[in-house]
C-alpha cells in the first residue's frame, strides 16, 4: 500500500511525496508555506488522481517522460520523475490511481 509522506525543505518549506508500497516515490508535490496547505495538496491528490483527464503526459527536451497532475483549476498538484518510455509513464499514472485513495500520510516534518 502507498503511502504520503510529508517533510520539511531546508528553506522551511512542507513537501509531500506519494510512494508506492516499495517506497518508490510516484508524485512529488511542490513546497507549500504552511503544513495545512500541504495537507490539502495530499486530498487534492487522492480526489483528482482518480480522474485520468486530470494527468498531464508530457516529454521533456532530453526525451524522457514524465506526467504531471493538476487540480480542476488547472494548477499543478504534484510531478512524477523522469521515465525512459512512454509505457513506465503510463505505469506510473496507474501507481498513482492505485495508491493515493488509501494511502495513509506519514508526517516526518
């Protein structure tokens, strides 16, 4: 089962990384200022994770692979890490949907 797990940046920033059951991260979100915002960043996640239009497939200029995944206004909720296909993208989207709904947070901030 994956797990959120919610540290602090050196800058005093809250962060949260979603990873899978093998402690692979899947989602790295970008840093909040307030620990509250992070943790509604965690709901976003497991509510628009489930919906397959919210993921942004995209390809970076070295040709790797990544998705990102947005919120309904269209603001970036969190990035995966770089794939060498298409296809370990996709799995990584599908790590997501699978994850997130019941994943439980780990708060090490």
């Amino acid at each position: 089962m994956g797990k959120f797990v919610i540290t602090k940046r050196t800058n005093g920033e809250y962060q949260f990384n979603l990873k899978a059951g093998n402690g692979q991260v899947i989602l790295a979100s970008e840093g909040y200022a307030a620990k509250s915002s992070c943790e509604n960043g965690i709901e976003s996640v497991k509510k628009n994770g489930q919906d397959d239009s919210k993921f942004e497939r995209k390809t970076s200029k070295n040709g790797k692979h990544y998705f990102n995944l947005k919120a309904t206004n269209g603001q970036i909720i969190g990035s995966s890490e770089m794939y060498e296909s298409t296809s370990a993208r996709d799995n990584g989207i599908e790590s997501v949907k699978k994850n997130a709904p019941d994943a439980e947070t780990d708060d090490q901030s």
